[in-house]
C-alpha cells in the first residue's frame, strides 16, 4: 500500500458511501471482551488499523479472534489467556495508546499487565498519569521496569471513588474497564459522557455488569464476581461522518453516508447548517450537500459531549476557508489541534492563530501560551501543494484541501488514516475523486 496519494483538486465529491462502527468504540469494546469468561460477538466493525492492533494484542495474551471483513463481524473468545512480554505488546502496539486500557482487565484476569512506551496523535498533551492513578487507587502496584512499567495487584482490586480534573474520555474508559469486576462500589464524577462511553457502557451492561450514570456526569459502578460474554452491533463512527460532510462542503459536492446517525451527530448537524451546508436524515443514513451560493462565516468553539466534538473541527476548518467572513474557532479540548492549519496556509488560505480564549468558554489553555484559537478569513481559493499528513483527523482534513484546491497535490504519510477511516481509497474513487 503506498504512502502517498495524487489528488487532482477542484472535483465535487458526489455519490454514496457507508461507514460503519465507530473506531473509539469498537477497540474498546474489543477490550472489554477481555473480562468475559466466554466468547463476545461484535458486529458492524470498520476494516482500520487499530481493529488490526487491538486484535494482535488480544491474540498475543492468548485470545482467539475471528474477523470477517465483509460481514463486518469479529468473534472474541478469551476464556483462556496468557501473560505477553512488553517487547511483544510494543512491537504490535506501534504507537497505539490501546495498551493502558488492557490493564485493568488483565489485572483482574491475569493479576498482572506491561504497558510498553505508548504512541498516538501528537495533537496535545495527552499523559498517562490519569491511568495509572487511577490503577493505583484501584490497588494495582506499579514498577518500572526496562521494557516498559509492569503491574500487578497482589490482594486483587477494590472500588474507588474518584473525581477527573477533566472529564477525560479515555480515564473514563479506565475507570469503567476496571471497575466492573473490582470489589465495593466505585463511583467516578466529572466523567466523559460522549456516545462512544454510553455504548462501551451499554455492553458491559450485557456482560452483567451494574453500572448506573447520572444527569451531573457522575457514574455509579458496583463490582460483580464474574462477567460472560456479550453480543453487540456497534453505533456508527459519527467523526468519519463529519469528515465526509466537511468533505462534501468543501468541495460543492453531494455526498450520502450510508450508516449515519442523527442521534450522534446532533450538534454537528446544527453547525453544518448554519455554515449553509444541506442534509437530509433518511431512513438508512444521511445525505450532505453544497446547495450552491456563498457558505456562511460562523464562531465556533469545541467542547466535550455533548459539545462540539474536537475531531469534527479539523475537517470543518477547511469548509471554513470557503466561508464568506470571518469565522472564530476556539479549540479547548486539544491545545496544540491547529498545527493542521500551516499546510492550509501554504495552499492560499488565510488562517490566524492566537494564545487568548476566542469564545465565551474560558478553557484550561487561555493563560498556558498554546494557540488555540483561529481566525480564518474567506472565501479564500486554495491552489495544489505537497503535504506531509501530521496526525489522523489532521491528515484527513489535509486530504479534503487537497481534493478542494485547483490543481495537483501529493499528500504523502496517508498511511495513518487508515487508522479511522476505512478503505478511504475505494471510498474517494466512489465519489468521484481523481486521484492516484
């Protein structure tokens, strides 16, 4: 598979496709088969690379896994499983922060878990110190070793009661994997709310697990002796949906997402009309489309659900650039997310970055010296460029520039899109694109 890709920009995308389960879903959930003592069924799962991560990982601590691509269903059997060594984890992992989400799992399964040096999306500063609080107070011990930090939880785990400085997704992920089979009652305030941790918790519930979630996004978790198995349809990937309504926006086009849920997408829906973007919510997805005439300027600011999700900004801004006006972006969930924006520059936009607080949420970053604002100026006309992709959202929208600028562009390291967005190449040529 090549690591670059030719556009020939100045084509409207216009045609169908489908997206299938969403990738911040289904590799957890394909974690959380782990504490099942029999096999776990997952359906409407995405051909992308993390599925192909996460099952090596699984297979490495001994699990069976069988995936059909075209059915779109994986089998998850780990009534049996075994230690794996941090060398193996790391050489699997790549840079897929999915390893700190096996631990707590392991640990109740194993009694002990590795977590190897951890990679991911250099998009801001994202630490591991929320896992392993989190581990620690749960009871886990933790040991540097030279091939990474290993854990062990000699008098099993208990229940904790834990408030998040940020209501982190991933924490949250955390806390929910562990806590199912710990001792006691865990409670967890200040959590992650997003639909992707509602349907993590709706198959733990299907597992046996007894957790209840309050309207002040506090969750209540008591522990239980032994999970089974489950059998669960993944919700639909809602930032490969925006991504390809951004894609239609910016490019006039015309495109119908096949699998769309407006249940997920609701703010996002809200902000594609106010740009001047069209949809229609049919019975099997939804149709985006340029109704032609000037698209509209518009302040903007990402926040956690049910707040403006930060991955839909990145594919947006380059619609923005075709917006007539100026358009205020204020960035508070990422801080350094606007890196994107350079390549944007080079192909004609007019994009301004700024340290201060651009919206009427005054964010965790305003006095920390990151540009997390941007004030792009339009409509501007975008001309062809060579683009290196920087991170997967990053790299997308830097794929829909190259698809709305007039001439020639090579974007080069698209590899890492294959990450989130399935078969993006068959699914480019199905619209239309001209690409090579």
């Amino acid at each position: 598979m090549t690591d670059s890709i030719r556009v020939h920009g100045g084509v409207p995308l216009r045609g169908e496709i489908t997206v299938r389960g969403a990738k911040n879903f289904v590799s957890k959930a394909m974690v959380a088969a782990l504490l099942g003592s029999t096999p776990s069924t997952l359906r409407n799962v995405p051909d992308i690379r993390d599925v192909k991560v996460v099952s090596e990982l699984l297979r490495l601590h001994g699990a069976g896994v069988d995936y059909s691509v075209d059915s779109g269903e994986i089998r998850l059997d780990t009534t049996t499983l075994q230690s794996a060594d941090a060398l193996q984890i790391a050489t699997h992992a790549g840079s897929s922060r999915i390893p700190i989400l096996l631990c707590g799992p392991l640990l109740h399964r194993l009694g002990e878990a590795v977590i190897p040096d951890l990679g991911g999306c250099r998009i801001g500063d994202r630490p591991i110190n929320f896992h392993l609080e989190i581990l620690q107070k749960f009871g886990a011990e933790v040991e540097q070793g030279g091939d990474g930090l290993h854990l062990t939880a000699p008098n099993g785990l208990t229940g904790i009661a834990h408030t998040l400085s940020y209501p982190s997704v991933g924490a949250t992920e955390q806390l929910l994997l562990t806590a199912v089979l710990a001792k006691g009652i865990t409670t967890l305030d200040n959590a992650a709310v997003e639909p992707e941790i509602k349907d993590l918790i709706d198959t733990l519930q299907k597992m046996g697990a007894i957790i209840s979630v309050d309207t002040d996004r506090s969750i209540t978790i008591e522990g239980v002796k032994e999970l089974r198995g489950y059998d669960h349809t993944a919700l639909a990937d809602r930032i490969e949906v925006g991504s390809w309504a951004s894609a239609a926006l910016a490019t006039r086009g015309d495109i119908t997402i096949h699998g769309a849920q407006q249940r997920t997408m609701g703010m996002f829906l809200n902000v594609f009309r106010k740009v001047g973007g069209e949809f229609d919510v049919q019975q099997d997805g939804i149709r985006f489309w340029h109704p032609g005439g000037d698209l509209n300027a518009i302040p903007l600011q990402t926040d956690v659900h049910p707040g403006f999700m930060t991955d839909w900004q990145q594919p947006l801004v380059v619609a923005l650039t075709q917006a007539k006006g100026l358009s205020i972006v204020h960035e508070t969930v990422y801080e350094n997310r606007f890196g994107f924006t350079d390549a944007l520059v080079a192909m004609g936009a007019e994009v301004q970055l700024y340290r201060e607080c651009l919206g009427d949420k005054k964010c965790r970053f305003g006095q920390r010296n990151f540009r997390h604002s941007a004030v792009i100026s339009g409509p501007t006309p975008l001309h062809a460029a060579d683009i290196e992709v920087p991170d997967l959202r990053g790299g997308f929208s830097h794929l829909i520039a190259a698809l709305a600028a007039q001439g020639t562009s090579t974007v080069s390291g698209i590899g890492i899109i294959d990450r989130g967005y399935e078969a993006f190449r068959h699914k480019l040529t199905a619209l239309g694109a001209a690409v090579e």
